[in-house]
C-alpha cells in the first residue's frame, strides 16, 4: 500500500479482506479431504478436533472484531511491520528450540488449542505472520511439526471466511470493493493461484525442514523497509 501510493480507504484492511478470500479458497481446497474427515467425525460423534478448532478459533474472532480500527489504521507503519519481522523471527528460533515434536492434533488440550488461537490473534499486528505465530505455538505446545502446521491452516479457514463475511454484511466496506470489481477479480485471482502455491511449498517444506527457513527472508525484507524508509520511498 505504502510503496504503490494506494489510497488506504480504498486498499487497506477491506481488500485485505478480499485477498484473503483468495487464499480461504486455496486452503480450503488444499485441505478440502481433512475437511471432509472433520465433518464424518462430528457425524460419527468424535467432536475432539473440530471443537478444538473452534476454540482455537474465538480470540482471533474477538480480537478482529475489538481491534479492526487499531489494526488498519495505527498498526500499519512500514517501521513496526518491520520490527515484527523481527520478533515473529525470534519467535521461530525459539519455538523450534523447545518444541519436543511429540504430539499430535488429537492429542491438544482446549487449553493448547487456546494458546494457539491466542497466537492467532496476536498475529493480527502485520509483519508477524499468522500461520508462522500459529505453527509456533504448536511446537511449543510439543505438536509434531507437521502437525502444527496442518492445525494452523484449518484453523486459518473459519477466522478468514468471518473476517471475509463481516466485510460483505458491512454495506459500506463492501460498496468499495464493488467500485473496482475487475482491480478485485484479479486480486483474488492471483491470491488464490499464489495461495495455493505456498500452502503447498510451506506443507512440503516444513515436514523436514525448520522454521529458522525463513528467519533470512524475513530478516532481509526488514532490512530493506528499514532502508525503503531511510530513503524516503515508504
């Protein structure tokens, strides 16, 4: 938004919302046979997992409803999301150091699934990421790695549709959107082929190989917002 000029009323947190959008699609077609599992377990009586993702859904749903202005106005600086790159990095290191990677989804308290939800939330302050905040706490809650990064994708899926939903109930957000339906088409286009590329890599990826990954890339693009700034370009 800072580096295309773009009019943040216009392309702030509401075609945030749209983008992501794209990316429910991608991760609920991804992840479409857990889904299925999950609706034949709530079928079949065994509600532990799919009440888990509830739980673990209700601070990221109450945060996004309390803090939706703080968020999209005041959090946005070029010079904070780089700073939380930073901290979401050291976040990774540590949580990969304590993680035990004994666990799996099923075997999650409502109090873990709770502290992931929780992590969910925080990650509403842009530059954390919140799959990377997810999956954190899921090493640190000694989920499998696999695990927890499975666990964070599923639990994404209800906090974006409500985030999506709230949007279009909102008739004033959702009339700006509609302005520009070709400059939105594309925009969950792309977000949807680009979703469904990284949930692919990141699942691929994580199952042999640390979040301290992508501790360069984010240090990196911390650097160059830093010197972006420096330079009078954001």
């Amino acid at each position: 938004q800072k580096l295309f000029g773009l009019d943040p009323e216009r392309f702030g947190l509401t075609f945030d919302v749209a983008l992501h959008m794209g990316t429910l699609l991608a991760v609920f077609l991804y992840f479409f046979r857990t889904w299925v599992g999950l609706v034949r377990d709530l079928l079949s009586g065994r509600w532990r997992v799919p009440l888990l993702l509830v739980i673990g859904t209700i601070p990221g749903a109450i945060a996004g409803v309390l803090l939706e202005g703080l968020v999209s106005r005041e959090l946005r600086s070029p010079l904070l999301i780089a700073a939380m790159l930073v901290v979401g990095s050291a976040i990774f290191i540590l949580a990969e150091r304590l993680g035990t990677q004994r666990r799996g989804m099923g075997t999650l308290s409502f109090g873990d699934a709770l502290l992931i939800g929780t992590a969910q939330a925080i990650a509403l302050v842009p530059g954390l990421s919140r799959s990377g905040m997810t999956i954190s706490a899921g090493l640190g809650s000694g989920l499998r790695r696999g695990e927890a990064t499975a666990f964070s994708f599923l639990l994404s899926t209800p906090i974006i549709a409500g985030a999506g939903a709230k949007t279009l109930l909102d008739l004033r957000k959702a009339s700006v959107l509609f302005e520009q339906p070709g400059v939105v088409a594309v925009g969950f286009v792309v977000s949807f082929l680009a979703g469904l590329a990284a949930v692919s890599f990141l699942v691929r990826l994580l199952r042999g190989h640390t979040l301290a990954w992508f501790v360069p890339y984010r240090v990196a693009v911390a650097v160059a917002i830093v010197i972006a700034v420096a330079l009078g370009a954001l």
